[in-house]
DNA sequence: CATCGATGTATCCATAATGGATATAATGCT
DNA sequence: AGCATTATATCCATTATGGATACATCGATG
C-alpha cells in the first residue's frame, strides 16, 4: 500500500500551511513565495520545487485552485475545502503552542 | 553537497517539536509517543520508525540527552541546546498562527 | 503456569517532502 | 544591448516518515 499524502489526508507539513494562507487572496506561485518570505522576515523559504510541486499537489488535493491565469502568471485561490483544511491545520498548531507555553511556562 | 538536516539547522518538524516538547520532563521512547498522541488527542501519532529515528538524530545533534537509562528503557531529556531551539520553534509557530488568525479574520 | 496483550526498542523498506541547481522565457531598468 | 528580476517548471539527491516486522519483557487472566 502506498503511504498517504498529507494532501489526501488533510494533515499538512508547515508548506502547505503556509501555501494556503498566502492564497487566502489570489496570488501567483511567484508571489506566494515573497509574501511567505516576507511576512516571516525571511525565517520560511520556499525553494522552486517545494512551491511549485506543494501548488501541483494541492491543486490535485483541490484545496486550491487556478483562477483567472495569464501567459505568465498562474494566479491560485483557496477553494471551500482549502479553507476548512486551513483552519483545521492552524487549530492543530495552536493547541501545539498552547499546550508548550503551558508547559515551558511551568519549568 | 548534502542539504542540511532540520536537527542541524534547529529548523524542525512538526514531529521534533512534539518530541522536545515531551521532554520538558524526562521520559523514555515509548512514554514519548504515549505522551503525544494524549496530548493531541490522538491527532499525531509518531510511527516508530520516526520516533526512534527523531529520538537518535535529536541526541547526535546535542539537543537532548539519555539519563539514566534502564536495561528496557532509555530515558532522555532536553539539553540546554534543545530548550532553546524549542523556543525558537514554538516562537515560529506562535507567530504562524497569529498571522493565519489576523488572516482568516480579515475574510 | 501458559498465553495473550501491552510495553519497549529498533531496523528495513518504500514513499513523501524538500532544497539546490538548472532551464527557459518575459519584463524592466540603465 | 546587457543584466537583474520576475515567473514557471523539472531533475536529482537527500531527508523525513509510516507501516511492517522483529525481538524481549512484563502483567493480567484463565
């Protein structure tokens, strides 16, 4: 049996997260990359074949998908599902952060 | 050249977030994954081959210890290292999901 | 006291995820 | 004209990870 894709399974690894945030408004796949660079001070990069391929894969996934796209440009959009996949993810991460401050804060 | 591991880089997963997290307090391998999948609800769950692997790459890279380990269980601990890559982590992940949540908010 | 499930560590193997290099093309600036 | 930047995409090698498997020990239950 093939291991599933944490795109099947809706678990996603912190690219996909950041991947989905970014197209909470339409962008192109250049753009996600500065706007996740950007808004983490530069902490998060995405190299080419972790973007290009976590768009493939996520298009595939249908939790995004390609709107309105140009020559040159391949502008992407959250679908319904990406979203509640979004929250579901970013739920898991907060309970990951409360539960370390509960316990770092402790010792 | 060799691409750099998360351990080395004090990058982590998911999965080395959620292990040095249990190590605030000793415990051994097995209470680790126990830990966890309580912890999370059942929501992450740690194969063996990934605790085991995580637990050996994590000691190499000097970010926890063994401490007095039995003839049937080994027993680790966060190093000094590793509370502060932790931090680091955790950090990323707070400010993650501050973003996601001005976010989502917004729309 | 034998058996079975849980505890506990560990590795093998295959697949998934990812970074760096590379390729190609268009656009913009000087 | 030339060069950096924008933009997409793939190749290749390495890292991360899950499931299966292999052992050994321990405790409960019949």
């Amino acid at each position: 049996m093939g291991r599933a894709s944490t795109f099947t399974t809706g678990d996603l690894t912190d690219t996909g997260v950041y991947v989905l945030l970014s197209l909470l408004e339409p962008r192109h796949g250049y753009a996600i990359g500065q706007f996740v660079a950007e808004t983490t001070d530069g902490a998060v990069v995405l190299g080419p074949a972790t973007l290009y391929t976590t768009l493939r894969k996520l298009t595939e996934a249908h939790l995004i998908e390609e709107i309105g796209s140009s020559d040159t440009r391949r502008v992407y959009h959250l679908t319904r599902g990406g979203r509640e996949v979004l929250e579901r993810n970013i739920d898991r991460r907060r309970r990951l952060v409360g539960l370390a401050t509960t316990l770092m804060e402790a010792r």
